[in-house]
C-alpha cells in the first residue's frame, strides 16, 4: 500500500496538470461560449412566429460568433482567421446558416437536416437540384453547429428535436392544402428526420410527412459514447476542461468541426438509444402501421454508424409499406481480396441475409470481381430473388468503399469532391488531397486522407431521389396521379 500511494499521488498529480496546460493552451473555438444559440426552453410560445424568430436568433448568435472572433487571438485559426480564404464568415451566402430555397412555383416541400458536427452545406447539392425541380427546401442549422466547436459542449439533442419541428410546420404553412411535404435526413439528421416521423404519427399536430429520405442515418453507434457522460462531468471539474473533449484538431474544414466534445458524443448516444427504444415500442404496439415509406441509403463500411443497427432497430420493424434500402457495398474486384478484412467482406451476408424482407433491399457493388464497374442487385419486398441492372458506374481508382461522410456530396463538389469544379473556392479542396511527403509535416493526419469525403454513386442516388419523389423529367411532381 506504501508503495503504491506515490504512484498514485504522481498519476493524480500529472492528470492535473494535464488539464491545467491545456486549458491554458485552449484555443478560443474551444473555450468561447455562445450565449444567444437557440434552446427550445426559451422559445415554449406557441405562435406563427416561431419559425421567424428561430431565424432571428440564429442572426445573433452568428453575430455573437463574428464579435468574439474579432476580440480574439486567431492566429493559425485556419476557418476562424479573420483574413483566411476558409472562413466560412467572410462567404456570401455562408452555407453554415440555415437557408431556404423557394422556386417561382412551389410543387412540394422538404426539409433537409444535417448531420453531427456538420452544417446546412452538407446537403446543398441536393437541396439545389430539388429546388430546380419545383421544391421549397428548407436546410435546418441544428443548434451548436456551424459556429465554434465549443458550441456542442452545451447542445442538447431536445433542441435538435424542437428545431426540426419548427422548420416542418413553417414548410407545411407555406404549402397549405399541398400534400407533397417530405423529409430528408443525414446522419443525425436522419435520427431527427425519422423521430420527427414518429412523433408525427402520435401527435397530429405535428405535419405528417409523405415519405421520407435517409443518409447514413444514426440509428446506432458505438457503445463507446455510452461512456461519454463520466468523462464529460470530469470536464467541469477546474483544470480538468480538457477532458470535455474527445480530440481538439485543427479546424480547417470550412464546414464541419474537426474537434469533438464529449458532450457531442453523450447527446448522439442519448439520442439514438431513445429512438430505438421509440421504435420497438411502437412496433410492439402495432403503431408503425401507417409509417409513410422509407427510402435509406448506407455504405455498408461505416466507422461512424452502425450499420446492423439500421437492420436492427429499423428494417426489421418496417410494415409493408413500398420502403427500400439502398446499400453500397464494398469494392470486391479481387485486387482489393488479399486485403481486405473478411468481417468487412462478410457484414453484408451477415446483417441482411438472404431474405425475403418487407422492403425492397438494393445492393450497389462490382458486376464481378474482373471489373470496377458496378449493377443494381434489387430484390423485391417478399421475394428472394434479385434482379440485375448494370450501371453506367463504378468504383475510382484505388476506391475501395463508401464512407459515411461521402453520400450526400457529388465527385464535383468545390471542397470535398474527388474532382472538384472549379467556378466555387472555399479555401481549401478536402476530397482531392492525395499527400505524400514526411509524415511530420502536416497537420492532418494519415487517415484523414485516405477516408472518402465523395460519392461517385451520387447520380445513381440523385436519380433514385428524383424517382421517390415522384419526380419526372419536366420537373413536375406527379403524386398521387395528378400533375401539382
């Protein structure tokens, strides 16, 4: 016992320190705190209002944000230099807002929800095309996100929920007797999208949307965010605010945070395992009966998500209802076979099985293992059949799966496309980086470059979008049989 007390004593001793010297060498978008961001508490009226004083307050907390970066040292602050070509405050229109997309003649209504750490940008593309197409479009910015990473040290998934509320009634407002109101969510925003959904089939106050899109959607993660709360309760302990953060990189991302808070991870957990217990719930009622159908696309390789929990906690419960899941498989040309991972290889087979299901299962992937283009493998709802179609696509070199950041941005996309077009610059070309150099040299790391930040199976997706939607060629929505 005497011989251990010292050591003790010295580990205590360093993990005080510790937390001194960083939060001394804290940077400002980690330690500055956001005092007007939205919180649903604040906003408990019930008026017409609502949607135009979301919109309000999000003027002031950017406006917050520009004060206190001017009142800070920002040097070597990548996005948040006042000068830097990344700094998304300096951009018109900056795409971490909210934004709205209104055509001349409104022919259906969606509201578009972005992920974890990420902003509005994330869905852009999408959001444009569908604006084209006669769509009133809706990007919600969550709160705590498109600011300063320190933002998420305080968001709380409730505000998520009540934000994503407030852009759906101001979307169904402006449709009036128009049926066509749809939802589209990415990562957490999927997790959003679908609680919103089935929320929206108990309360009918809430705008019950006609079907509904997901990416990547954050059904499960990992059971490491579990153990997020302990570590987030020591972050407030004085010197210990370091441990309020599960990394603090550098941000050069124009549009997502590279850093992130345990909070973060707490909330993301805390989120997801109250929708899973939404769900089996209402299944187990029998109250997923009128569930409008559901469109999801999934990397089968996903370090962000569990993709067995979509099957899990979502599929599995799904009523005959003309959904369908879309996966992207991995790249099996047998150059990639030697090195791939057999748990990588067989997750497919394992999660899904054989079928029949009571949706359509779609597989993207290989015609065969001599080439890297790539068919449509769809097995209908109740049938273990599949039908093949051969696409005018395929895996890019050295491409060897989907990642869970790469679905909702084209190959062309100005920052993180594998070929990006050239008439937009944001400071910086995240998805064409391919570095080699002494590996001390830069501040990103390693992995980070090899992850794929676009999706070269975008026009495939976009189509089958389009088609969901029901909409044709000219433009016009055609649901339910009659030309709007």
């Amino acid at each position: 016992m005497h011989v251990k007390l010292p050591l003790v004593v010295l580990l205590v001793t360093v993990f005080f320190i510790g937390g001194c010297s960083t939060l001394r060498n804290a940077k400002p978008w980690h330690r500055i705190d956001l005092t007007q961001e939205y919180s649903a508490k604040n906003f408990l009226q019930k008026d017409d209002d609502q949607w135009r004083d979301y919109l309000a307050q999000e003027d002031k907390v950017f406006a917050e944000l520009t004060e206190k970066l001017a009142e800070s040292d920002t040097t070597n602050g990548y996005r948040y230099e006042q000068n830097s070509p990344l700094n998304p405050l300096l951009q018109t229109p900056n795409w971490n807002h909210t934004f709205v997309l209104t055509p001349k003649k409104i022919r259906a209504g969606i509201v578009m929800l972005h992920g974890l750490t990420d902003s509005p940008y994330s869905v852009r593309s999408l959001a444009q095309s569908l604006e084209q197409q006669g769509f009133l479009v809706i990007a919600l910015r969550t709160p705590g996100h498109g600011t300063l990473p320190s933002g998420l040290l305080s968001a709380r998934w409730p505000d998520w929920v009540a934000a994503t509320r407030l852009a759906a009634q101001e979307v169904k407002r402006q449709l009036g007797d128009n049926p066509n109101f749809y939802l589209l969510g990415y990562s957490n925003g999927g997790t959003l999208a679908l609680n919103y959904t089935l929320d929206a089939l108990q309360d009918k106050d809430l705008p019950k949307p006609k079907k509904v899109i997901l990416l990547s959607p954050m059904i499960g993660i990992s059971e490491f965010a579990g153990l997020s709360k302990p570590l987030e309760i020591i972050g407030h302990l004085p010197l210990l605010s370091s441990n309020r953060w599960l990394n603090r990189t550098p941000e050069y991302n124009p549009f997502k945070y590279n850093s992130f808070p345990v909070n973060a991870a707490w909330q993301a957990h805390r989120f997801s395992l109250q929708l899973q217990f939404k769900i089996l719930k209402m299944s187990k009622l029998h109250q997923l009966q009128d569930l409008p159908p559901i469109l999801t696309f999934q990397s089968v390789m996903d370090a962000t998500v569990k993709t067995d929990a979509l099957e899990k906690y979502l599929y599995r419960h799904m009523p005959a209802n003309n959904s369908e899941l879309v996966l992207f498989d991995i790249n099996r040309h047998h150059s990639f076979v030697p090195i791939t991972r057999p748990a990588a290889t067989n997750l497919m087979r394992n999660t899904f099985g054989v079928g029949p299901h009571t949706y359509d299962l779609v597989k993207i992937g290989n015609r065969d293992a001599t080439t890297m283009a790539v068919s449509e493998r769809r097995q209908a709802a109740g049938t273990t059949d599949e039908v093949v179609r051969p696409l005018d696509l395929e895996f890019p070199p050295g491409v060897f799966s989907l990642s869970h950041v790469a679905l909702p941005f084209p190959v062309d996309d100005p920052v993180y496309g594998l070929t990006p077009r050239q008439d937009e610059f944001f400071g910086i070309r995240l998805g064409s980086l391919h570095l080699r150099g002494e590996s001390n040299t830069l501040i990103i790391k390693a992995e980070t470059d090899m992850r794929l930040y676009s999706n070269p199976f975008y026009p495939y997706m976009q189509e089958r979008i389009f088609e969901w939607l029901d909409v044709n060629a000219n433009g016009t929505n055609t649901a339910g049989g009659q030309t709007l």
